[in-house]
C-alpha cells in the first residue's frame, strides 16, 4: 500500500536511434546552407531598423508572418504585445566655454526629453555615485565612467547594464539634473551604446545618454585640465502613449504528438541606431532557417517545432512576458525552449536545467553537436532573455551560447549591420539549432516542464 501511494520516478528520457541517424544528416545539411544568412539579410535590408511600436516594427511584424509562409510553415499566427511607446528624435551633447566642442552621445531608452546644462562630476562606477551624499550634485550633470570587460561569455555586461539602468536613478538621489555614461561595449569607436534604462518609484526622471567611449575618454581628459567642465545635454525623446506590436509564431506540426512543442526564437525588435543584425536579426533567421530544414524532413519529428520572433525584447522582455502569461495553461506542453539573442558567433557551449532523469538525452545531443566544436557544459547559464519568464514559471529551458568576445563592440550601436554576420558561422548556428530542435522533439519522455513549486503555471 506505501509503494502505491508513491510517486513512480520518472523514466529516463531517451532518444531513439533512428532520430539519431536523421539528426546527423540534418546537421550537414544545415552546414551547407545558407539559409539562416539570406533570411537574416532579408530582414535588415528590407524592413532595417524596428523600432519597437515605430512604423517599422509593424513593418518587420509583416515581414515575419510573410516570410513563415514563403518557407512552408503549417501554421502561422500573431499573438498581440501592447506596452509603452518610447521615442527618439534627436540628441547632442556640447561641452560649453573655453574647450566648446561636441560630443558622440545617444539617449538611453526611456529617458525623457530635455536640455540640461551643468558642471560634469565624474564617478568611477555605479557604487561611487550611489554613495554621492544627497544635494551633492545640485545643479550638475553626473557622470559615470565605468569600462566594460570583454569576455566570451558576455559576463563583462551585467556591471555595464547596471550602470546603464541604476545610474540615473543614483544621480538623481543626488541631485543631478542630467547623467551620462560611457557606453556599456568593449568597442573604442565614435559609436555610442543605447539601451533602456529605467528610474525608481517616486524619482522625477531626468535626461540620460551615454556617450561613445572615446568622447567618455575626451571628457575624462577635459575633467584632468583641474577646471570645472560645463556640458550642455539636449535630448528631444520620450514616451508617447502605448503601441501594439506582435509575437508571430511559425509552426512545424509533429507527427504523433502534435500538441506537444519544442520552442525555438529570437526577438523581432531592435534598436533605432543600426539595422539590428547581430541583435537580434540573426536570431530570428537562423531559428526560422533551423525550423525549415526540420519541415523539409521526409517525416516531421514527434513533437511540433515552434519558432517565435517576439515582439519587443528591448525595452522590458515585453514579447516573452506576453507569451508566458497567453500559455500559461500550456506549460507542461512546452517540451524545451531555446532562444538565440546573443549575436551571431559560433556556439561553444550547450547546456541545458533539465532534471537529472533528461540528462542522458542532454548529453546525446551533446554528442550530436560534437563535430560542430560546441561542447556539453552540464546545467552551466540559463535561458534566454524572453523566455525567462516562462523558465521561472516552470518550462524547461537550452542554452547554445555564442561566443560573445565581440558582440559588445556593436550591440546596441549604429555599428549593427549586416556585414557584421560571418556566414559560416551562422550555419553552425543553424546547424545547432536545428539539430537540437529536432532531437528534443524526437525524445522518448520529457526534460521537465513542470510548474515551479508546485504553483500554477503563469502565476
């Protein structure tokens, strides 16, 4: 009677051999096509940069549902995303008196409009300024000069992304009535970094910018000369009502288990500086490309593979939230997930939170995605930025990490173009994703798509 009461454990997931054999055919495949790359530059040349809720957006929204259907996707369909519609119109920066000269800045996404001008007081870091005391910098424009690390993983990032979305909020504490950054990137071009930023509950907001790291340096050098330095920062942005843009899905149906799904994407959106290539144009061509080829198959695989290009990742993981809360029902249904929002580099590493009873599945896609130089890397990372939210609820989750050692030269600059993708290394993307996709599709048993804690998914 006590062993009847029990929980049977879960059977290990294992993958057949036939799926195994296809796999492998479907990798070469993938490395010889170029696929991902033509849909990618599809993307950036024909629609450029999207904005999220500009014309463009709505643009690249059409572009995405036209272009599930030219590849023969079985089901296509939209999903709406409405949030708050932030704008640029144009930006300067002016150092004023005896040194008077211009320098390279970009607004950060969600600062307001206005023209400030004021002594700059330089910080190190973000912690410098935080314990600026209160009335310190009345009447002043801070600014941090914080320099990111380059590293593979893209771990120098998070310092830098603080800075970018606490810094305003700490000079405000102090007083400041405008703040500038140097850029969050590893690059040293007149290319300065956007991204969104945000203010505290209950803070007036004030202009905010970051400025191109070698304009960050030329102000560190005026700083050195002992004499105060006055900065005239002019931001003509703002939010401006609220926009609806889209998920848009595409879907490969399965052969026996149809209503279950593997989930693959990137996110549609980009910022307003370049044309979005390497964030994240590539990851919504090389997930629609890995999709195709598995549809192109003699016989599709279990489970249906499903891409989703989300609507604004940018300016809140607007699209992934979204998605999360409109399948919370389905939870369970979502065998695994993977998303590609780090570039376009060659995958070195796949890893993936899947229970200890999955991983003997884990590690035979591992082994699959061997001779593409990626290697198993246990448990190590977490899941992509849109599909966080759904992760925490409880769906299992993939990691393909890209090598990043460059990607923070162009992310988030007017330097994100198309001739940034490297094509071969795109294929190997390709080749990863699709592999992946379609093993996890195949696989006898599941990778752990539960509520977390017990709780209802979506809560």
């Amino acid at each position: 009677m006590l062993a009847g009461t029990l929980h049977a454990a879960p059977k290990d997931t294992t993958i057949p051999a036939p799926a195994i054999d296809t796999a492998v055919q479907l990798r070469e495949t993938a490395l010889a096509s170029d696929l991902g790359y033509r849909i990618t530059e599809s993307l950036t040349t024909e629609v450029g940069q999207r904005l999220a809720g500009s014309e463009a957006d709505a643009r690249a929204v059409a572009w995405a549902k036209a272009k599930f259907e030219e590849l023969g996707y079985d089901k296509v369909w939209t999903e709406p995303v409405t949030f708050p519609k932030w704008e640029r119109r144009s930006e300067s920066a002016q150092v004023l008196g005896p040194h008077s000269q211009s320098l390279a800045i970009t607004a950060l996404g969600g600062s307001p409009g206005g023209t400030v001008t004021g002594e700059v007081v330089r910080f190190a870091d973000l912690a410098a300024l935080e314990a600026a005391p209160a009335g310190s910098l009345d009447g002043k424009i801070a600014f941090i000069d914080y320099k990111m690390e380059r590293a593979r993983d893209g771990s120098g990032y998070g310092p830098g992304s603080r800075t970018r979305s606490g810094g305003p909020s700490a000079a405000i504490r102090a007083g400041a009535i405008g703040y500038v950054m140097r850029s969050a990137g590893t690059d040293s071009h007149r290319n300065p970094h956007t991204g969104i930023t945000r203010f505290d509950e209950g803070l007036t907001p004030i202009p905010s910018a970051a400025l191109a790291a070698p304009d960050a340096d030329q102000l560190t050098r005026l700083l050195a000369l002992g004499k105060p330095i006055e900065l005239k920062l002019a931001l003509d942005v703002g939010w401006n009502g609220e926009a609806t843009s889209y998920n848009v899905i595409g879907e490969i149906t399965g052969s026996s288990k149809p209503d279950e799904v593997v989930l693959i994407g990137g996110h549609l959106d980009s910022w307003d500086l370049g044309t979005g290539a390497i964030d994240d144009g590539a990851g919504v061509g090389l997930t629609m490309a890995a999709g195709k080829l598995i549809g192109d198959l003699e016989t599709a695989p279990a489970r249906s593979i499903r891409v989703v290009a989300f609507a604004n990742e940018e300016q809140g993981l607007h699209g992934g939230k979204a998605y999360a809360e409109a399948h919370a029902d389905e939870l369970e249904q979502h065998q695994i997930a993977a998303e590609s929002d780090f570039g376009a580099g060659r995958i070195y590493a796949f890893s993936t939170g899947a229970p200890e009873y999955a991983q003997g599945a884990a590690k035979t896609i591992a082994q699959v995605l061997a001779p593409l130089g990626i290697e198993f890397a246990g448990d190590a990372g977490g899941p992509g930025p849109d599909l966080s939210p759904f992760a925490a609820d409880g769906m299992a989750w993939a990691r393909l990490a890209q090598d990043g050692t460059d990607y923070f030269d162009y992310h988030h600059t007017p330097d994100d173009t198309f001739d940034k993708i490297d094509p071969e290394a795109l294929a190997q993307n390709v080749a990863a994703y699709a592999v992946f996709a379609y093993l996890a599709a195949s696989a006898d048993g599941d990778f752990g798509s539960k509520p977390a804690d017990g709780d209802t998914a979506g809560d």
